[in-house]
C-alpha cells in the first residue's frame, strides 16, 4: 500500500500544514518517531517525543496542534490516538480474505446452522447443534462443540477449543490455542480421593470481547462464566469456572482469576495478577502487576502488591521496606544510647 | 433431564423430609442457594448458608440434618458433597457419545494397538507403536507420539499433543490444548552456545489424573517425569523436566514446578506458586498462592510468602510489614525522646 | 542402542582408564548415580556427587579426571558436560524419521516454495507465499500463516500456529501448541470502547533459537518483535509486542516480557519473573524467580524480588522483613526502657 502524504491526510480527515511541499511524497508504512524514514508517517501522542521531532527523518507527521518550525509536512487531527489506528489501517498487510463456504477437509455437523459469508478452515470440526453467525471466520484446526453458538462477524483463530454449550456474542476474537469451555478446577474429597464436580454449566463470551493465544476460560459449575461486552483479554491468562467479568476490562497476560470472582466494569489487571476465589473487584479499579488480590476491593481504587493494598500505600511500604538496612541500624544505634543513659542513671544513683 | 423431587431423592438415597407435598415438582438443575428457581434443587454445605435457606426459591434442598421450619422438601443426605456430585451428574447436559472407531480423517499407523471401544476423532494422528486402552475417547485434533501407550477409559480432548515414549494410566483426562512429553529445559553452555541436553526420559501419568488446558508436562532426562495416581493438575500449569509428584495432589492454575521437584502425597499448591529445581515438598503440604518455594519442606505444613515460609509466620510478618510506617514513625519518635534524655544529662553535667 | 564401555570411550574420545575388564560390558543408557544400574553410565560434573560413587552400581563412569580407588571402568573426558551430550545423543531412543514430503492431508498452497527435504505431516495448512526451508519438519496440525519464511533445519512441533509475516530463521525448534505472530494487546480507549491498535509488523526468530510448549509470541506494531539468535525459551512464555531479546538468553517458563522490553545478550530470567513494558535489561544480567522488574537494569547483575533490586540486597532486606517480629519486638523494649529513663528524670526534677 502506498498513499501520498495529501491522500493520507485526506484519509484521516487532517489537516496538511507545515512544509506542505513534501505533499505528494509517497508514503508506505507508520512508524514511531525514533525510527521512522522519509517514507514513512511517524506520530506524537504527548510532549516527550516532540522534542525528537526535529531530528527524525520521517516523511510526515500526525499531530494534534500544528508545531512550529518544523520543516516537514504536518497532518493536524483531532485525536492522534483514534487517527493512528486509521492509519495502522491504510497500511495494514494486505492479506488473502478467508475464502467464504466449508473448506472440503472440514467436518461439519449435519445439524450445525451456518449463517451466510462464514467461512470455515481446513480440518475444523463443527459439532451437533452448533450455529455460527454470519461472516464469522472459523480458521483451521479449531473444535466446536456441541450446541455452541458464534456470533456474526467474530475471528476464531487456528486451533482454537471450543467446548460444548458455549456461547460468544458478535465480533468476538478468539487467538490460537486458545481454550473455552474447558471444565474448572472443582473436585470434592471423599473417600480418599479427588472427586470431580460436574460442571453442569457453561460459558458466554459477549460482544467484542478479544481473546488472545493460549489462554484458558472454565466453563461454570452452575449457570455460567462470563466475560462483558468490549473486554479484551491478553494471552496465557486463566479465567476460573464461574468468573463474571464485567464491560470493558483489560486483563494482562499470566492473570489468573480463581473461581467465582466478579469484575466490574472498566476493571484493569496488569500481568502475572492473581485473584483470589469469589472476591469482587469493582469499576474502574486498575491493579497493578503480580499483585496478588486476597479480598474484595470497592470500585475506582489503585491497588497492588501482595497482598495488595492501595497502590499509594504499597509504595510507602515497599520504599520502608527498602529503608530496612538502615532502620535496623538506627534501632541497634539507639539501643545503644539508651544503654549508656541507663548506666549513666546507675551511676548517679 | 427432568426428575420429581420424590425420583431425585431414590436417586441420592435420600430421606424426603420437610414439606413432601413437593415431591412431584419437577427438578430440572442443580443451583447454588441464591440464584436457585422453583425447578432447581440447592444444597447446603455449611451453615453460612443455611440463613438464606429460608429466602430461597429452590424447588427442594439437599441437607445432611433436617432444617426445621422450612416449607420446602428436604432431600436428607449423608454426605451433601456427595450427593451434590450425583445431582450434579443426574442432570448433566446430555452429549452426544463420542462414536466408537477411528475417524476417517485420523492417521493412525498400522502398528498401533487400539483397543476395543476406542474413539479416534477427526484429524488425529497416532504413530507407530502406540497403544490405546479400552474405551478411551481421543478427541479430534490430537496427536499421539511413537511408542507412547495411553490406558483404557481416558480422555484426551481435542488438539493435545502427547509426544513419543509417555505412558498414561487409566482413567486420566487430558483437557484440550495440553502438551505432554515436551523436551524440558535443560542447556549446557559450550563453546559460547546454549546445547540442548538430550532428553531421553519419558512422562508417566498414573491413574486417575486429570490436567486442566493448556499445560506443558516436559519429558525427563533420564528416567521419567512423574504425576502420581489421582493427581488433579489445573490450567497452564508448567511440570519441568524430571519432576516427581505424588498421589492426591492437587496443582492449581499457573504454577510452575522447577526441574526434579518432588512433591509427596496429597501436596496442595494454591494458583501461581513457584517451586525451585530439586527441592522436596512432603506429603500433605499446602502452599498458598504466589508463593515462591526456595528450599525443601517437611510434610505436613501450610507455607506462604516469597520466600515461603509458614504461613502462621507469613501471616504475622506481612501484618509487620504492613505496619512499617507506624513502626518508623515510633523508632523517630523514640530518636528524638532520646535526645532530650541525653540533652538532660549532659545539661546535669 | 547397545555400545559396550570400550565403544563407549571411542565415540567420546574418552581415555579409558580404572577397571578396565569391564571395557567389554554392555551400556545402554545415561543415568545419574544414585540410580544407575550396571548397564549403565554414570557421570560426575561436580565434587559433591564424587562421594557417591563409591556406593553406585553404575556400569561406567565420565569423569574430567582420574577417580583414585574406584574399582569400575572410567572414561576420563575433557568436558564432562559435553561428554555427556554426546553420550545421550548415542542412547536417546530411536524414532522414525519424519518422512520427506507433503502429506496427502497437508494443505498446502501453490505459491509457497518448499525446500528440498522438507517434512510436512498430516493436517497442516501452508498459506501463500510461503517459504520453507531444506529438512525442516512442520509436525502434523501446524498452521503456516501467509508469506511467513521459515528456515532450513527447523523443526515445527504438532499443533503449532504462525500467523503471517512471520521469519524464523535456521535451526529454529518450536514446541507444540505455541503461537508465533498473534496480534498484541495494545488497545486505545476512544469512544468509550477499547479499540485495537492494528498490528501491521510481524515476528523475527533468529537461528538456533528453541521455543518451548505453549508459548506466545505476539506480532510487533511498527517493526518486528525479535528473539535473538542462540535464545531459548522455556514453556508458557509470554513475549509481548515489539519485545526485542539479544542473543543467547534464557527464558524460564510462566515469565512475562511486557510490550517493547529490550533484553541484551546473554540475560537469563528466572521462572514466573515479570518485565514492566520498555524496559531495558543489560548484557548477560539474571534475574530470579518471580522476580518483577519495573525499571531498566544495567548490564552484569544479579537482580531479584519484587520490585527488583540487586540480588544481595534484596537477600539482606528478606531477612531484615524475616527479623521483623524481633525488631518490632526490640521497639517495643526500648520504648519502656525509654519510659523509665523518663519518669526516673522527671522523679529527679
């Protein structure tokens, strides 16, 4: 793909300011600041890489205000961030469209519904009573079980698992390897042994959720584990049976969430969290990596650590921790001193 | 499924107690207390939950003693996590059985040994010299290694790989997506390059173990690596090379068990806990979450914390160390009252 | 594979010394000693085993040096660990080669160009433009995205997935069920909604490199995520988007490299550690279990805990958090020694 600085800018809706010569230099690829060629179109999303500006050799900028002194072509949005993915897209790879219909090495269902536009890859298996909604694409390799249902316009990438009575709302991505539907972590101990608990229960992943590779979510005991609407998961992370995460979370790679916990809305996990089973985590609350969440936490806190605390605190503890060499010493100091003002005080008496 | 209360209760071998004018309400699922509906059955673990007992819809109760002054059938058990698994599996979601055979699709070579009632999905592919029990189901996409032999009436779900010379019991359920028999970690550094050390081990899982989704069980140097019979291994769990684990154990998500680790019977490793190469866990030991295991445990301990250490102990250090602040604020006061002692003295003298 | 103690020798271009009547005694496998039976050779890498030779019924011994007063056969060798190597090599169980060609099953598309040798198994997909190298093996289930290259002499394990754009270099092993090239997490938040950051860079694997099981390496942004030629990767690693690692670094399994880390040459993380995203870790510095970097370290160290410090004082502080009890302890007494000291004052006032 290639597009001219002045196509770009029109593309994004920009306004081309700045040396407006270089407007019809062609333009192939988006690139940070620190790397970017002549043929290419860099970005600056806060102050810091502005100051790089005058040195980087890119082709054009997209910009929020127009910056001065700059000799290169300018392209002034109103959101660098929202105009950056427009960007991204004009010079995406182009690749070959998954080819509508049944692939021949295929095995589907004769009681599967499959809507128009879906295409499914080489060697899927789609189980009884499975429907998946239109123009969804269901890569090679992945398993559909029984009476699962897809929605419309959803990405299930190659090798994907997916258990039986799962259900995914539209423009759901599910990356590779990844695993729905599996039966939690739930055995009871009786007469010496790990009995299993029946997982009756299954799973529902609602709209524009993203899923990425190599990542695991139980289906329930009873009812079902659910992941809200416009939640993006990150890859290799663990949702327990009976999870119900909220609209909107961003949950980083390696978290684990334990049974039955709930998630609000807006709630971030940065990598490698842990969370404790059936605790709540409300709106908004972002929790900082490798914490290790113990108790419910109300919405809109800061928290991290283990176990985690509110963010602020965990910082003045970690730093005292760090003074504990010297607190040690200030301790052996002053019994020292009080020693001699206790004999001092024998002496007198 | 649908059973009345009065057929559910022959089923669990319960005594019908309570109000038995119920006893031809149709039951449909098995329900945790607060959610239940009048076509749902709840059962009571603890008493925590029998305060709501009498708020709830469920259509009947399953109890070890009966509850008085509940107008509901009581459905009186010996052991209601027992009888919880039969309710449980009486109204399972009916699937399809996994039909008897070898898919056309599979690859089975001709020196392999299946065994009667065997059922080999789509696209499988099963190398020479395998061996596959009785009434096992391989499920679609796997792969089975040379040589290795897989017992009767297991589980292997779809697009698990199981790599040359592992041996599984019987009974064993292998979720999808697993790995089992991958070369381990192990690299000399020679001549300024990391040289794989030659795995020529194998992977023994015994009877009755069940691993979650996405896990890596790494085949031994020498020897084997070893999972104990009744060993329960949840999601994205990480067994290294040559690691010994004992009967009864139960391994939860994200944990990693460092190479040659050995752990007795019955150990309980809580999500995201960390063992270290060749250190011992005795039987019975639970270590909590996150926990980072450095040295070598006895049997019969609760261990927590990184480093771990009794989780008593952890529990008293953490509560100090989350008293830090207070703690330096008492060691500047006590300085400064120091101070004045000495400023007194010296005064006096 | 059967060599007696004498062939043993030869093929080691081992001095033969010790007993050596048993030079004509048959071995058939590596073991270490503790279990070594007398079919079997042994080996000793450090002092510590030394000891224990006396007592082991191993066939044969590889030793760097002359064991005075051990009545077995000894191959005194130059490097023991690279004796040993070889040595497993000549038992490791013999498995069929994987058959040159296409498999009939395979789907492979007409423009990929596959090099001669070239081993592609059942049910994998090869999309266009794709390239491979001389005697590479992609194990059955594998799936080749578009116009990725892979190298000669690589070896793609069963169920692995490469998304497109991807370039592994020669020599290259990735275990089964990893991911190579899945879109990273990087979302901007516009509109109320989580919009994804398009991904358009790819994947660069450079040779030598070993992926383990279960792995994730995500696609960059803007040019390449990179792992550095010589690296190896233990299992369920998760490599972020646009993470750069040098050469000949080692990566434990369950760690986590958040978005754009640079790791130098030679670094080595620990089991479960963390890298906060953009961070810079210097040549040849190591990082301990669960450890949780979140700034950038110089070359050289020995980094651990959470928030990484220097290994050495993070073992000091761990013991000051460990002595915490008494130090609260000792406060407590000097605060009523204090008192004392006080009151006895004012007495005197």
């Amino acid at each position: 793909m290639e597009l001219t600085v002045a196509q770009l800018a029109k593309r994004l809706d920009a306004k081309l300011a700045g040396n407006t010569d270089g407007a019809t230099r062609p333009i192939t690829a988006v690139c940070p600041i620190e790397a970017a060629s002549e043929s290419e179109v860099t970005f600056i999303v806060d102050d810091k890489h502005k100051a790089l500006l005058k040195k980087s050799r890119a082709g054009a900028v997209i910009v929020s205000a127009r910056v001065e002194g700059l000799d290169k072509p300018q392209l002034i949005v109103k959101d660098v961030r929202s105009s950056l993915i427009e960007a991204l897209s004009a010079f995406a790879p182009r690749l070959k469209a998954a080819p509508e219909g049944i692939d021949s090495t295929a095995r589907v269902a004769d009681s599967a519904k499959i809507a128009s536009g879906v295409s499914i890859g080489a060697h899927v298996v789609v189980d009884d009573g499975v429907e998946i909604g239109s123009d969804t694409i269901i890569a090679a390799g992945c398993k559909i079980g029984e009476n699962s249902k897809i929605g419309a316009n959803c990405r299930i990438d190659s090798n994907v698992v997916i258990y039986h009575n799962c259900r995914l709302g539209g423009h759901v991505v599910v990356q590779a390897n990844s695993t729905i539907g599996s039966t939690g972590f739930g055995y009871s101990f009786i007469d010496g042994a790990h009995k299993l608990i029946p997982h009756n229960g299954g799973v529902v992943i609602e709209d524009f959720v993203h899923i990425g590779a190599n990542c695991c979510v139980d289906r329930a005991k009873f009812g079902d584990t659910i992941v809200g609407a416009g939640t993006k998961i990150d890859n290799l992370v663990q949702i327990a049976h009976n999870v119900v995460i909220g609209k909107c979370c961003l949950i980083a790679a390696l978290s684990g969430l334990s049974g039955s916990c709930r998630l609000g809305d807006g709630v971030v996990l940065a990598g490698q969290v842990g969370l404790a089973d059936n605790i709540e985590i409300g709106d908004g609350t972002m929790v900082g990596a490798q914490a290790g969440v113990m108790n419910s936490i109300p919405a809109g806190q800061k928290i991290a650590w283990t176990p985690a605390i509110k963010a602020k605190e965990a910082f003045r503890i970690v730093t005292l921790v760090m003074r504990l060499p010297k607190m040690a010493e200030q301790l052996k100091k002053l019994s020292k001193r009080t020693d001699r003002l206790e004999a001092a005080k024998d002496d007198k008496e």
